[in-house]
C-alpha cells in the first residue's frame, strides 16, 4: 500500500531541500555579491560588505588586464574537443563490456576507474617531459589528450552502466535483420541510448571546464584556458579578492548557463538506474 | 604603370613585411599578480617603442602555482618560459644548479654597481648575478600613531621586542575589536616561518648548528616560540592562525591592529586608498633584543631568464628594461613616486622626490639591517634571513610552520610543537644526507 504523504511532510522535505540547495549554492552566490564591490568593501565583514556600494569596478579592470575571449574560447575547444574524443572511444569499449563481457571485464572497469585515485601531481614530471618531447606544451591538441585520458574512465563507466540498461535482444534482432557492427553501435544501440550520452556529454564537459591542474601546469598563453585567467587574479600581496570574484564569474557563467538549461537532462543521467 | 611592375611592387612590399614578421621576437614572462608587476604591463608602449622587434606575452599566476610550474619547467628544460619572476630563494639555488643565465653582462648603463649591496648579494652566487631585482623588501613595524598618543606611548625607531610588548598591551580594546598586534599565523614557509624565522635570529635562534643539526631543541627557540604566543594570545586578533599577509592587512587597514609587523611593501597599501587609517600609520624598524640582529627579512622580486630559453637576447634587453633606472623614472612620471618599484637601487633613496615619500627612509633602513649571509648571531652553514637557501627547505619549513600554527590555534604546547619541529627537520636532512 502505498503511504500517504502529508502536507507537513512535503512541505518539511521542500524546506530541507532548499536549504541544501542554498547551502552548496552560498559559494558562488557570495563570489558574484563580491564581484559587484571595491576591493575596500569587499574585505568588509558580510553585514558591512552587503550594505556597502555596487560597483562594476572589478568587471571593467579585468576586461580592461586580460583577453577573457581568448581563454573563454580555449576553454570551449578542450572542453568540447576532449569531450568528443572520449565519446568516439567511450562508445565502442562500453558497448563491448555491457554486450560481450569477458571474464575480466569487471576487473578492467575496477582498473579504468583506479587510475582517478592517482593523485594527479605523481605523474606531473613524466607527463610534463612527453608533452615537451612530442610538442605539445602549450596547445590544445595536447589538452584536448590529456583531458580525454582523465575523463575517459568516467565516461566508460557511465556510459557502460546506461548499455546495461538496454535489453540485447534488440540489439540482436537488429543483427538478425542483417546490421553489421558498426551500423548496430551507430543506428540502433546510439539513438536509444541518447539521453545517457548526451548527460554523460554534458558531465564530461563540466569537468574539462573545470579541471584546473592539468591545464594550468601545462599551458602558458596560447592555450591557456579560463583556470589559468582565475588564477591569475590571486595575489600574495594586496587585496584581490573583488577582482578574483569579478574574474570567477565570468569563467564559471558559461558552464552554470549550460548546466542550467539542461539540468533536467543531467538529473535524468545521473539518477538513470539508481532506482529500479 | 604595367601589370608585370605592380605586381613587383607588390611581392616586395609582402616580402618586407613577412621579413619584419620574421625578425620580431616573441618573448614569455612568467610572473605574479603584484601591483607593481601590473604596473609594468600597462606600461610596456615604453619598452616597444624602444624594442619594436621584441613582443612580449605575460602570464600572470598565482604565487605558489608560478613557483611549482616554473620549477616544473626549469627543471625538465621544457623552454616555456624566457623571463622568470623568481624570489630571493630560489636564486641561489637556481644559480647554483646552473638553471640560469648569468646577468653580469647586462649593458653598462644599466648599471649593477647601483644595486643595493643587500639585495644584489642574495641573487649572486660566486660573483655572477642570476636574476635582476624589480622590487626589493624588508619588514618593520606598521604602528597607529594616534593609538600610541592616546596611550602616552612614542614608538622609538629602532624598538626591542618590549617596547612592541607594551605598546601592544596598551593599544589592546578587545570590546572594541582594538588588537594591539597582528602578525601572521597561517602555516607556510612563506607565511608564518618566515615572520617566525626573521623574528629568531633577534632572539639567537638558528635553524641549524654548523653540522646542519636542527636547533628547535635549544633555548633561544622556546624563547622566540614562547614570546610570539603570549603576545598573539594577549593582544592579538581572534582566529590569527589563519592570518597571513592579506588577511592581516585587511585587519590594519579596518582599524583593528596597533600595530602589524610584515612586509614593508605594505607601507604603500595602508596608507594607500582602500585603507580607513591611511593618515595615522607610523613606520619603525623590526625589533630585537640587543643581541646584534633584528627581525626584519629580505625578499626581492626578480627576474631572472632560465638557461632553456632560446631567446636568451631579447630576454635579457627585456629584463634591463624593466630593472633600469629609467624604468623607475618613467612610473614616477605616470604614477608617481609612491608607487615606483622600491628597494633595488641606490639612486632610488638618493633622489630628494623620493625621499619625501613618508616610507622611504624606513624601507631603505630595514633593508640594509638584514644580512642574507650571516643572518643570525651565531655563525651558520646557510645563506637567507627568513629561510635557508637549500632546496628541501619549502617542505620541512612548512611542516615546522604547521606545528607552530597549531601552538598558536592552541592545539599543541610550545614544548610539543617545538618537539616535533625537531624530529621531522632532523629525519628530512638525515634523508637528503646532509647529516651523516
């Protein structure tokens, strides 16, 4: 039997839900508030901060120092470059472990996603010396890699986990009816499993936007995306924190634009399977 | 005129201007978000109007991600980078590894005899300058003088640690947010041990015995230890182990500290706009305690070109460009005399507009009273005042400065955090060998 929810509780679970909301949100709401500040208001206490004088001092300063549309666009090739490198690799090699597994495939995810646990800073002076060796320091092919290879364990497993959820035989009528490999990965297996990919596709590209020590160890100008245009705003001597908000948000506006307008599709991605 | 010559006009013109493309140098320089530094890049029409052959790209991090990623590329000579802002620190070391170009032979007007002896000491290893200064400091006491009258107090220019004792008692109105002394507390080797270490050697401190034995077992650093934390616990502001440099200048600058011993590039900063008691703040000379040395450090900003670069020229006319004594020149005709780049050179504190600059004269004194080669009243092994010029130093000081941090937030007794400090420098130089 179902059981019955009352007004109270709803309301009650509503309430907790939005302050949960508010609480991971504060961060980013009190950087925009700060950015809209001078840099004597914004080292104010909160009270005083909040009742001192609006301004667009900051925003103007950091256009006025930096070339935002230069790193903003670097940021959109790796994101969306590695981003679709990692699906053309992701698809197949889940396919083949959620539709043909072998003993080990179990293993083989465990070992794909063991590589995340990896503090990144251990492989820094090997990478860093391949990067040099092969060109690649300071370009976005060479982001557009390495962000693929982080990313690409995730990628699988998500995607592997979505595969999981379409029955084979579909999969083998399509075979039954003549479709070779290729056309059952691209014409029957990809379009029913687009809202998993395109969650997947929007999950990875908010972590190439935000991943923040790859890119900023291995690029200098001509690929440098917007991690290295936030980093750049902090200062060991003099007050910052106005201009470092003012430049936070103009980084991270693009993505929360983004992952507002499809936050339904995430949700859906992420939760697909949770509840059975 | 026919076709056949217009299109020899043509073609020439093109071949000169891709030659001109072909013979402009691009130039990269690494450096940190200092006002001064953004200074600079606002005025580079200067150095193009006099270099039209060299461009340069700035990249601008923050402190410690510039020094991991520029360690990470000189040491792999990965050649990103052609002009490096480097401190005091990495200088010798550097230098000694043989990872920079040697400067001595910038150009004659540029001048290295008018360097301060104090700050081209530290960036010079066997007579060969590694990096060219751009901005050179010390510490002193930032004090309130309207606090200290109203406290029947004078500050005297050159105080011992008492007199900062007592006027802290004096000026401390905890019910009024009114803090007699603020001084950094956050951990770092960079942060709380070089405010710790320079505060030491004026109690005879050192960090290592002439053997390289660790001295956080002896007297003088229970003295140092135990003197820092009274005084914080006393009169400092709440929460002071999380303060660093700019925590405690928003402090000052809001009125809540007496006085505030830090970096004397801060002068500028609070008497500078943002700042509530710009018109009341006095400047006076680190403390001690008679014993020969006196709490201040030395730092300077520099810029030094990696021996990866391959373009080692229009570096180096880059760097004594923005070194020179006309690169001074022009900041005070645009932005004034405050504001030029201090602490290099001894033109600098010759020159009467400058010296009318409040901070001036206490800047050049606190510099010239730190002595990067015998920083501390008994002979040691090492070279710097508020570190030790060996590479593993970032690491264990930063330790150290964990278990100082913690003495402070109350967490560990000086005994324990001094205990501790000892062990963990005694095993990181047994391990790199330099205690057998």
């Amino acid at each position: 039997m179902a059981r019955k929810i009352t007004q109270t509780r709803k309301t009650t679970v509503t309430v907790i839900a939005w302050i949960i909301g508010f609480l991971i949100f504060f961060p980013i709401l009190w950087t925009i508030l700060m950015s809209f500040k001078s840099e004597g208001d914004a080292i104010k206490a909160p009270l005083a901060m909040l009742t001192s004088h609006w301004t667009l001092e900051s925003y103007g300063e950091v256009q006025e120092r930096s070339n935002y549309l230069r790193f903003f666009m670097n940021s959109v090739v790796i994101s969306l470059g590695s981003t679709i490198l990692a699906l053309v690799i992701a698809i197949p090699a889940a396919w083949s472990m959620a539709f043909v597994p072998g003993r080990r495939t179990k293993d083989l995810l465990m070992w794909m996603l063991s590589t995340k646990m990896m503090p990144a800073v251990g492989v820094l002076v090997p990478m860093y010396l391949m990067f040099r060796d092969f060109g690649l320091l300071d370009t976005r092919t060479g982001l557009v890699v390495v962000l693929t290879l982080i990313n690409l364990p995730i990628v699988v497993w998500m995607l592997y986990t979505y595969f999981k959820e379409i029955p084979g035989e579909i999969l083998e009528a399509a075979r039954m009816d003549g479709a070779n490999l290729r056309s059952e990965i691209l014409y029957v297996l990809t379009p029913m499993a687009v809202p998993g990919i395109a969650s997947t596709m929007l999950l990875n590209i908010i972590l190439a936007w935000n991943e923040a020590f790859w890119t900023l160890q291995l690029t200098t100008s001509d690929a440098a995306p917007l991690t290295q245009f936030i980093a750049s705003y902090s200062s060991p001597e003099g007050l910052f924190y106005a201009k470092l908000s003012a430049a936070s948000t103009m980084a991270i506006a693009p993505i929360l634009i983004l992952g507002w307008f499809s936050q339904k599709q995430l949700v859906r991605g992420l939760t697909f399977g949770a509840v059975k | 005129m026919n076709k056949t010559l217009r299109a020899l006009f043509g073609a020439t013109a093109l071949l000169t201007l891709a030659g001109v493309a072909a013979a402009e140098t691009t130039i990269t320089v690494a450096t940190v978000n200092n006002g001064d530094m953004i200074r600079m890049q606002g005025l580079m029409d200067d150095f193009y109007a006099k270099n039209p052959d060299i461009k340069v790209e700035w990249v601008t991090l923050e402190e410690n991600v510039l020094r991991q990623k520029v360690t990470t590329d000189i040491a792999t000579k990965g050649g990103q980078f052609d002009v490096l802002t480097i401190g005091t620190y990495e200088v010798p070391i550097w230098g000694k590894a043989g990872w920079l170009v040697g400067l001595n032979d910038l150009p004659a007007e540029w001048d290295k005899a008018d360097l301060l002896p104090a700050i081209a000491g530290g960036l010079t290893v066997d007579g060969e300058l590694y990096a060219a200064p751009f901005y050179g400091e010390s510490s002193m006491v930032m004090y309130r003088k309207d606090l200290m009258e109203a406290a029947g107090l004078t500050m005297p220019e050159a105080p011992t640690w008492a007199d900062i004792k007592a006027a802290a008692a004096a000026m401390t109105n905890k019910d009024a947010e009114q803090y007699g002394i603020c001084l950094r507390g956050k951990a770092g080797w960079g942060e709380n041990m070089a405010f710790l270490t320079a505060m030491s050697n004026s109690f005879g401190a050192k960090w290592f015995d002439e053997n390289w034995n660790p001295q956080f077992d002896q007297q003088p650093w229970k003295d140092t230890l135990s003197f820092y934390l009274d005084l914080m616990n006393e009169y400092g502001p709440p929460g002071a182990s999380n303060n660093g440099f700019n925590e405690n200048l928003a402090l000052f600058q809001q009125g809540h500290c007496g006085m505030w011993i830090d970096a004397t590039v801060a002068a500028s900063f609070v008497t500078g706009k943002d700042s509530t008691v710009a018109d009341k703040v006095g400047f006076a000379l680190a403390p001690d305690n008679g014993l020969g040395k006196r709490g201040n450090w030395l730092w300077a900003w520099s810029l030094a070109v990696p021996a990866g670069s391959a373009k080692v020229d229009a570096a180096k006319t880059f760097v004594a460009w923005a070194t020179s004594k006309e690169y001074t020149a022009l900041v005070a005709s645009k932005e004034g005399w405050a504001n030029v780049p201090p602490g290099t050179r001894t033109s600098l504190y010759a020159n009467p507009d400058y010296q009318s600059v409040p901070f001036a004269k206490m800047t050049l004194d606190s510099i010239n009273s730190a002595d990067p080669t015998q920083p501390t009243v008994d002979p040691v092994p090492y070279v710097g005042v508020q570190f030790v010029a060996i590479p593993e130093f970032q690491g264990f000081a930063t330790a150290v400065g964990q278990q100082f941090s913690a003495a402070l937030a109350g967490t560990t007794s000086v005994d324990d955090a001094l205990a501790a400090a000892q062990e963990l420098t005694k095993t990181e130089m047994t391990k790199a060998g330099y205690i057998k």
